[in-house]
C-alpha cells in the first residue's frame, strides 16, 4: 500500500509540476486552446490517441464487451490547413465561418456542452470503482481528488500542459498494458493455452454454441459492429479529436503523427480489448450475478493497472474540460452575451468554466453512482452518438465536398440530437437493435453520411464566394500546394500564380 501511493504522489507531482510550467504557453487564447499552433507529432499523436482512451474503453468497453463478446472484442492535414485559414480554433467556430452561419456555431457550442458531461460522468465512474477496489476508498473521495488535480494543470497550462501530460501518461499506458497482458498470459500457462481455456466455457446466458468465446465474431456479431462502428468511425467528429489537427505544427508532423497513433492505437486497443476477451478466464475470484455478469462489473482484471488507468482517464478528462470550456467561451458567450471579450477576458472566462464543467460532471457522477446506475458504456454511447452522429458528416463533407450545405448541417445536427434524447427518454419505444445507445449511435453516424449529400441536394447551393474562400487556401502555393504542406502562417513565402 506504501508503495502504491508513493507511485500515486509521485505521478500527480509531475502532472501538476507541468501545468503550471506550461503557465508561460497559455497567455493568450491560441496558446491556451491550441498551444500556438505548434504541437510536434509525438506530442500530437499522443495526445489524440490518450484522448480517446480512457476508463470508457479500458473499464467500459473493453472489459464490459470483452465479457460479452470474447476474443471477439479484439485525414488530419485537410483539417489543418482549413481550419487554420478560416481562423477557427474549435469545431462549432468551424462550422461557423464554414458555412457563414453564427446560428450554427451556437448550435454546435450547445450540443457539445450537454453532450460531453455524461461523457465525463462516465469517465469518473470507470476510473473511480477500479481505484476504490485498489486502495479501499470511497468512490466519491475518487473523483473529487482526480478532478481537483486536473483542474489544476489544465487550468494553468492549457493545451500544451495537456498535450506533454498525454505524452508521458501515453507512455505509461504502453509499458502498463504490456506488463499485464505479459502477466495474464503467463498466469494462464500461455497465448495458446489461455484459448483452449476460453474455448472451455460457456454462458447459456450469452449464448449456448460450444467454444463461442475464442470465436472471431463472437456469439453477438450484429451488436459487436455496432461497437465497432461506434468507437472507430466516431472519433472523425469528436470535437476533443478532431480539435488536435488544429494545433499540430505541420505537414512533416501530420505524416509522423499519423503513423505513431496508429501504432499506439494499435498496442493500447488491442491490448485492453485483449484483456477483456479472457476476462472469464479469472472467474474465480469473482461472484456472478444470475444474468451471467459479474457483481461490480466484469472488470476486476483492470484493477491491477489502476496507474494505468489514472493515465487514460486524467489525459481524456483534461482533453473533454478543456474542449468544453473553449466552445462555451468562443463559440456561445463571446459576442452573442458579452461584448468586446479581450484575451484576458477569454482565458479567465474558460478557466473558470473548466472548474464549473469538472464540479457539475463530478456531481452527476456522485448522484449517477448513489442512483446505482452502472452501466458504463451506455453513458460514454450517448454522447458519442450524439456528438459524432451530428457532427461527423458535416464536417467530413464541409472539408471535402463544396456543395455541401448549411440546411444538411441543420438537419445532421437535429437528427442525431433527437435520436439519442429519445434513446434515453423513450428508449423501450425503439426497434430491439436500436434500444442500445451503442447501436442507435452508430445508426446516427451512418445515417448522418446519407443525409448530409441528400439534403446538400435537393436545398439551395451555398454562396460562390463563401465557398471560393474556404477552398481557396488549398491552391495556395508555397513550395508545393498546401494541401501537401501546411508550412507557417506567419512565415510561409507566398509564390506569385
């Protein structure tokens, strides 16, 4: 026990010691929401990949689905230059000057706002049961240190303290599922061994073929791509995703970034999906309910890693706070209720927003978890089906396709936002397939990438001008096009022709 909270200080000093290093890069807007623009790859890389892999996933998904499913389980640079020459450092401001529309940039502030605190509830709630089960205190005690903590680096570094705390816990979260995949394995006498003892078991509850668990597919191919469709597909309209292109340094940086978060990806998905799959392997030491899950969540395995999951969950936390206080300052306050916001203004603004967003999820969190609500994933499945499914087609379209236009955005943004409302108000009124938020989220996604160029269509083509502003900056010329090279925006040559 000594040793482990020794590892805890020791890893909450280093995270609080660099934000308020970073205090320096956060004096001004542009430093403290997009670090000036000049995140490297590694940095940038980590930071998207540290993003989107939390107690969600590690807690929620990969253990929760590894449960059910078994082995089953197992375009940045565009972004970048567009969004830079429409001046834009979120996505609501995005969609704003994309298609001339301040109503739309409200809009978008909005759904990001409501949609992300569920998200955050259910962060808390994975992160805080595997460290109560750790060192035996109480869940709220959890989320009040962990918020509290980093509030306070992101708060005083902004992004660039959020990008170099992403690195260091994406480093941990590496070594930390390697080490426990290693232990796991040898624990079960090998890889092949481990498979032939999943083959083993069988769930009358889950379903009653022979060996179903070291399938491919697993014994729920249907609700497994829902899964899949959800977490792969949305992260392109996930605004705390999609916003890291808007502060990577450059074309090199894009090209590098790409292949170290697929690697990253690679290891830290794989690994906890990994882990989740041979998760009835450890049914020992477990007390199962009467519908085949285990009591407290099919998780117990994750508990040995809880650094490892402080990393992900601390690092997405920071990422969805600083997301949400951003949008609410420049998208939803800043010259629609308080006029002439300076840049001290602004950064006061959002850094007190951080701390209203971190107590009102953390609140949500303590009451969802008092109203014994446990179901992890479900949480983290709204609001990636609200956020993705409204904001993914207009955004990929807007980037991509001229004719797109501001009705299809409406009508995304409706559509999603309804469906998921209903799916949490009305939920039993949906067909079977759909009464999950995972499922009715990935329904969302798709369907938006339908509608958007249906609608786009058959509604008035968009302003000429505006849109020979918005794609104009791809013809810019530097030493090549600059949709091969973003360059500087402050010292690029600009070539005649």
């Amino acid at each position: 026990m000594v040793l482990k909270i020794l590892m805890l200080i020791v890893f909450f000093g280093v995270m609080v010691g660099i934000g308020l290093y970073c205090r320096r890069n956060a004096t001004d807007v542009d430093g403290f929401v997009l670090g000036g623009r000049s995140v490297g790859p590694w940095l940038t890389a980590f930071a998207y990949g540290t993003s989107y892999f939390s107690a969600v996933v590690f807690v929620g998904y990969a253990g929760q689905f590894g449960w059910r499913y078994g082995i089953a389980a197992t375009w940045a640079g565009r972004t970048r230059i567009q969004t830079q020459h429409l001046d834009s450092a979120t996505m609501p401001e995005y969609f704003g000057k994309r298609f001339d529309s301040k109503a739309l940039k409200i809009a978008a502030s909005v759904i990001i706002f409501i949609f992300l605190i569920p998200y955050t509830a259910s962060l808390y709630n994975g992160l805080s049961r595997l460290f109560g089960m750790a060192f035996h205190i109480d869940y709220s005690i959890c989320v009040i240190v962990m918020a509290i903590l980093t509030g306070i680096y992101v708060i005083a570094g902004g992004y660039m303290a959020t990008a170099i705390n992403d690195f260091i816990q994406g480093v941990i979260m590496i070594f930390g599922i390697i080490a426990v995949i290693l232990a796991v394995l040898n624990s079960q006498g090998g890889f092949l061994a481990a498979l032939d003892g999943l083959s083993r078991i069988s769930d009358p509850a889950v379903s009653s073929s022979p060996g179903v668990f070291n399938s491919f597919f697993g014994p729920d191919p249907v609700n497994l791509l829902g899964v899949v469709i959800l977490t792969s597909l949305g992260t392109w309209g996930l605004p705390q995703m999609v916003q890291k292109f808007y502060a990577i340094k450059s074309e090199g940086a894009v090209y590098k970034g790409t292949v170290i978060s697929t690697a990253f990806a690679f290891i830290v998905a794989g690994g906890c999906y990994f882990l989740g799959g041979f998760g009835r392997l450890f049914t020992y030491n477990m007390e199962i309910a009467e519908n085949g899950v285990p009591v407290g969540g099919p998780d117990i395995l994750i508990a040995v890693v809880v650094i490892l999951v402080l990393s992900a969950s601390m690092s997405t936390l920071s990422s969805l706070v600083l997301t949400s206080s951003s949008t609410l300052t420049l998208d939803f306050l800043k010259d629609n209720f308080i006029k002439n916001m300076d840049q001290k203004k602004q950064l006061t603004i959002m850094r007190v927003l951080i701390a209203a967003f971190i107590a009102i999820s953390v609140i949500l969190a303590i009451i969802q978890y008092k109203s014994s609500v446990t179901f992890i994933a479900q949480l983290m499945g709204v609001s990636w089906g609200a956020l993705a499914g409204a904001f993914l087609a207009p955004f990929l379209y807007g980037l991509y396709w001229k004719r797109t236009t501001k009705i299809a955005c409406w009508v995304s943004f409706l559509f999603s936002t309804i469906i998921m409302l209903a799916n949490i108000f009305i939920r039993s009124g949906f067909p079977v397939l759909l009464q999950s938020p995972i499922n009715a989220g990935a329904f969302c996604m798709i369907a938006g990438l339908v509608i958007v160029p249906i609608v786009s269509l058959f509604t008035p083509a968009p302003d000429k001008n505006l849109i020979n502003n918005a794609f104009s900056c791809y013809e810019t010329k530097v030493t090549v096009r600059q949709s091969q090279a973003l360059g500087d925006r402050y010292t690029r040559a600009h070539v005649p022709g």
